[in-house]
C-alpha cells in the first residue's frame, strides 16, 4: 500500500459502505465527462478508477479503513494533551469544590450538634423521669384514689355493636323513651342505607346527517381527528352533547368504528333539541 488514501480521493468517511463508494465514484467521473477538456482531467480520472480499485477489495478496504483510524486517534490523542495543557488549573478547580462540600457538610453537623445540646439543656428533649422524677408516683396515687362512677343496667337489650357507646350513654343518662326514639332512628336510618338507589334512565336521541356526507371526530371540534364520514341516510343515535349543544356524540352508527364519536349539530337532524342530552367533558 502507498501513502495514497483512497476515502480522501473519493470525499467520503472512511466508514462508509460499498454502495456509498460505489456512489461517489460514479458521480464524480460524471463531472469530470461534463467538464473535459482540461489536460488534468485523465489524471484525476485514473485516480478516481484507482481509489475505486483499491476500496473494490474488501481486504484493502479494512486495511485503509483501519490505518485511517489510527491516524485519526493520535490525532486526537494529541489535541487531549494539548487541551490539559491548555487548562491545567481544572483538577484545583475539582479539590477546591470538594473541599467546600465537606466543608459545608462539617458545618451543618456541628449546628444540627448545637441544637440539640440547646433542647435537651433547656428540657426539651428530657425524659418522663426527668420531668417528674418522684411527683409520677403522686400522680398514679392520685389517679388510683378516683372513685369509679357506678353505672345502673336498665336491662334495655344494645341496639348494636357500631353504637355500643352511645347506647350506653343513653342507659346512663337518657329516659326509655329517649332511647327508644334513638332506637327508631337508626333503624329508619340503616333501611334507608340498604334500601336500591335508584339509576337516571340515559337519554338518546335518534339523528341523520342532513348533508350528501358529515365528518365524525375524535371530539367537539374541527381540531380533533377525523374517525371517518357518515353519508345522508345513515341515522345513528345520539346520547351525548357537549356544554353549547352544538357538537353531539353518537353511538350505533353504520360503522362501529364511528362509535363513541362527535358530530356537528349543524350537520344533523334529530328527534328534539338536544338539551336534554347528558354533557360529556373530555379528559
């Protein structure tokens, strides 16, 4: 192999494919057919089919890929070190920025340290003991000197478990019929928990295209995606309206891919007005 790049000759990267080798070649021996007549163009031609020879074989394509490579790292091997001479002062940078975190770090224990010895001096972080240390035990013979209230049953049978407390209160505090009256209540009150809620029965309205064919979207307006068009004389039913009733949604098209679409009011006849319809808000 000579000293001749091959890639350099042709203008392309030394990692480029046959097909772009190929390319180039072809194009540039083009140009030189378009522009003869000057007495270097058989030379430059001879280099061209030369460099196209060379990088035919792909043995000789490797190895001049290969060698431009490598002449393309001590390149760069030689910019790296003119670029750390260029900047020498970057790793004092780094310690000076690590030596500041520590720093800083340091700092912030020895505060959070600080606080601390300042609360547990000043008896905010001190024990139960240290509050009271003797004076718990006058407490506990307070607390066991109480006298507990004695509580009368009146043998009125607990509504249930959930208001044992407050069924309780009314045996010791409350009149029969005070608890009986409670006792009313809560019944009323857990049949009308079990008792069916009833379902809001959907409104739909039945609807044509009153045009030759109108746009189903995605949603009520002009700016969402079109599903498809619907021709005059599909009907279809419409159970959705939006805040100004003028765009419906539809279901039981002609075409199920239209469902759950919108179309314009304007577009449409329906059975009534569409007022009544539910409105739908999208996400």
């Amino acid at each position: 192999m000579n000293n001749r790049d091959p890639y350099d000759i042709l203008g392309i990267s030394s990692d480029s494919e046959m097909s772009v080798i190929k390319a180039a070649f072809i194009k540039l021996v083009e140009a030189l057919e378009t522009n003869s007549g000057n007495t270097g163009d058989n030379i430059l031609r001879s280099e061209l089919e030369w460099a196209y020879s060379e990088l035919s074989d792909p043995n000789k394509r490797n190895e001049y890929r290969n060698k431009k490579g490598s002449i393309d790292n001590s390149v760069r091997d030689i910019s790296e070190i003119v670029s750390d001479i260029e900047h020498p002062t970057i790793e004092v940078e780094n310690k000076n920025e690590l030596w500041s975190v520590l720093l800083s770090t340091g700092i912030f224990l020895l505060m959070i340290g600080t606080i601390g010895y300042g609360l547990y001096f000043v008896g905010a972080a001190r024990s139960d003991k240290e509050y009271f240390g003797d004076g718990g035990k006058e407490i506990q013979s307070i607390g066991s000197s109480i006298t507990p209230v004695s509580v009368i049953p009146t043998g009125i049978p607990e509504i249930s478990v959930m208001h044992t407390a407050t069924v309780e209160s009314l045996k010791v505090t409350a009149t029969h019929e005070a608890l009986v009256v409670y006792s009313e209540g809560l019944t009323a009150t857990n049949y009308a928990k079990m008792m069916p809620s009833a379902t809001p029965t959907s409104v739909l309205v039945q609807a044509c295209p009153n045009a030759v064919s109108v746009n189903i979207r995605t949603g009520p307006s002009t700016a969402y995606t079109i599903l498809g068009q619907l021709l005059q004389g599909d009907c279809f039913v419409v159970y959705g309206r939006n805040e100004e009733s003028s765009w419906f949604a539809i279901t039981e098209a002609p075409r199920p891919s239209m469902n759950d679409g919108w179309v314009s009011g304007e577009l449409i006849d329906m059975d009534s007005s569409g007022n009544e319809l539910e409105v739908i808000y999208l996400d």
